[in-house]
C-alpha cells in the first residue's frame, strides 16, 4: 500500500509539471488596447498650458475709427534745428498737450491734456490728436513727435530700438516690422488690448529719423488705423530747415 501510494503521488506531481512546462512554452499573446498615457505622479510643471493672455476689460464704448475720414490740406508744422515737417490730421480732431515730464514742453498753468492753441501747438515737440469729447483713455488717437535725433539714427534704426523697447511689456506681440514702421498689440495698465503702429520719417535729402508718428486704438478701430497711418505717411513733407514757427513758409498750426 506504501509503495502505491507513493507512486500516485509521483505521478500528479509529474503531471502539474508537465503542464506548466507546456503554457510556458505556448508563444505569447498581445492584448490590442488603445494605447494611453500613463498619469504623472507629482508633476513638477503644470500639465494644461496657461493661457496666452489674460482676460482684458472691455473696450470702452465710443464710436469706432472710420477709415474714410475727412482730410484736410497738409496744413499743420512742427520741428527743432535738425528739421521742419509739414503734415494733416483728420477733419475737427483737436490736439492736446502731452507734458513729457522735464521736457519744459508745457510751461505752467499748462497740462497734460489741455487742448493746445494754434500758438501753443506749432511750438510743441509732441501732440496727440483726438476727435472731440473722446475719453482720453481707451480711445484711438494720433500723436506726431520731432526727434532731436543727435545720434543720427536711421528709421530702420529707430524701429529696431522701438520693437526692444516694448518686448518688455507683458502679452506684446509684434504682428509686422518694416524698414520704418512698426505694428504691434500689447495689453496696457487698464487691461485693454491696444492696437498700436509706430512709424519713422527723415526729411529729404537726410536719412537722420526726425519724426516719429503713431496711432492706437481698438480692436475694432483697426481698418481705421491702418487707413490714417497710410494717408499720413502719403503726405507729410519734411526739409533739413530748421523750424520757426510764425516765419513765412512755416505757418502757426490753425485750431481745430
């Protein structure tokens, strides 16, 4: 009875064996599942990408900039000892002091904003435009500069340094770049998306930037934007003479 008991136990023992042997030599199967991502444990950086920009306040409500405005004559002047410029603004736009801080452009009680005489006007070095009873933030406008570009920077010179300059400010975003101009969108202290073109000019026969022009605005001012940037550059004139306002030939800038 030992012995045969001892000969079953042999044989179930060889039998198990036998049958892990054969699945093991079985070739393999592959499960065909759609493949995943495996899930990060504690990921050190954030797995959606933030947002390109930050939500922006609305724009205020004020009638958009037209592309077909009226335009006068190129009747208006400014300029330093480098050169005279002679140029137009659209129809009724009035201009307002900028009082660049130390500049001693705006000579008390004047101020920022304060809309400018004919006299006050062709002797500033800087004047933004705007239509009447437009907001003095938010809205578009058109700001004309002399340079006292003693360095001799070329437009193309100017546009470079421009673009730098502005990489600075948080969501900028240069959407074109010329020889001499610039077009670029960036968000501004109030949460506006601003829609700003910059633009350089040297009078003839020089290659020395002395004015500098830009407009700003909305989103939708944009088509007008374009149109009064185009129009300007197509008709401003400058010369090397140096600026003196009242003198024949150089006419004080008329109001409105």
């Amino acid at each position: 009875m030992r012995g045969l008991v001892v000969a079953l136990l042999c044989g179930v023992l060889g039998l198990g064996i036998g049958a892990l042997v054969a699945y093991a030599a079985q070739p393999s199967q592959s499960n065909a599942g759609t493949p995943a991502p495996v899930p990060a444990v504690s990921p050190s950086v954030p797995i959606d990408e933030p947002p390109s920009s930050p939500p922006t306040s609305p724009d205020i409500d004020f009638p958009r900039l037209e592309p077909d405005l009226p335009l006068p004559p190129p009747e208006r002047t400014m300029g330093n000892e480098l050169a005279t410029w002679t140029y137009h603004v659209p129809q009724g736009w009035l201009p307002y002091a900028v009082c660049v801080p130390n500049s001693g452009e705006c000579a008390p009680p004047m101020q920022a904003n304060d809309v400018l005489t004919a006299r006050q006007a062709a002797r500033q070095t800087e004047i933004r435009f705007r239509p009447p009873g437009e907001p003095f933030v938010g809205g578009y406008l058109l700001r004309v500069k002399v340079l006292d570009n003693t360095q001799q920077f070329t437009p193309s010179q100017m546009v470079a340094t421009k673009v730098v300059g502005f990489q600075g400010y948080e969501y900028f975003k240069l959407l074109r770049q010329t020889p001499s101009s610039a077009y670029f969108t960036y968000i501004d202290g109030n949460d506006h998306l601003r829609y700003n073109y910059f633009q350089w000019f040297a009078a003839s026969g020089s290659t020395t930037a002395t004015l500098e022009m830009s407009v700003a605005g909305r989103a939708r001012d944009r088509a007008g934007l374009k149109s009064l940037f185009n129009r300007f550059a197509d008709n401003v004139t400058g010369t090397t003479e140096p600026y003196r306002p009242g003198r024949s030939g150089q006419p004080v800038t008329p109001q409105g």
